[in-house]
C-alpha cells in the first residue's frame, strides 16, 4: 500500500494494547502458520478481484495512498485549528482527528468539537 514499516508499528502497538490469547484459544495450527498466511490472506482480501466489486479489488474501490494520508495530515491540522478541514471525504475526517490527538495539536475536547461541528456541516 505504500507505508513501508508501519506494519511493524502496528504489531508493537497492537502487543501493547492487548495480552497474548489464552493458551488453546486459537488453534495451534493457526498460530503456526500465521506468518505465512497472512500476506495471502491480505492479499486475497484486498488486491483480488470480486464480481461483486464490480471485477475490482478492495484497494481500488476504497483507495487508501501516502497521498490519502497527506490529505488526513492537512486535514488534522485545520481541524486541531478549527478551521475547514477542506473537501476531504468524511471517512478521513475519522483519521484526521485521530491524527490530531495522537499528535496533540489540541486538547481533545476542542478536536472533538471541531469534528463534530465539520461533520454535522456536511
């Protein structure tokens, strides 16, 4: 997609979130296999073709870039200022505030307002 070791990130942030399963909870075959799996399963899931897609992939019908998270960036800013975050789809508007707490541009009662206020706008 285009976020070279934002995965790495993730798993780390993940791992600290949440405690490893109970012992038995998932199948031990699934656990030992799941480094091999799971690029087949993302693949499969977001860079196949589905009719019911239109004959497009996941990733072609919601397009998520760098350029997209460029956009949320931006967007966070305005929205942390309480300015219009511009004609950003709504869905980045979710990401854009999250973008703006993580990064304490405001305090979050302002980022919550400002979020509000833009999307009751629309």
């Amino acid at each position: 997609m285009g976020f070279p070791g934002d995965a790495d990130r993730y798993e780390r942030g993940w791992k600290l979130c949440y405690s490893p399963p109970e012992p038995g909870a998932i199948p031990a075959n699934v656990l030992r296999t799941f480094r091999r799996a799971m690029p087949l399963v993302v693949d499969t899931m977001c860079y196949q073709r589905f009719p019911e897609l239109g004959d497009r992939a996941l990733a072609e019908v919601i397009k998520f870039a760098p350029k997209e998270l460029e956009i949320m960036e931006e967007a966070a800013g305005r929205l942390a200022a309480g300015n219009d975050p511009g004609v950003v789809p709504e869905r980045f508007l979710i990401g854009a505030a999250r973008i703006a707490f993580d990064r304490q541009l405001a305090r979050p009662g302002v980022i919550t307002r400002n979020f509000y206020k833009e999307l009751a706008r629309r």
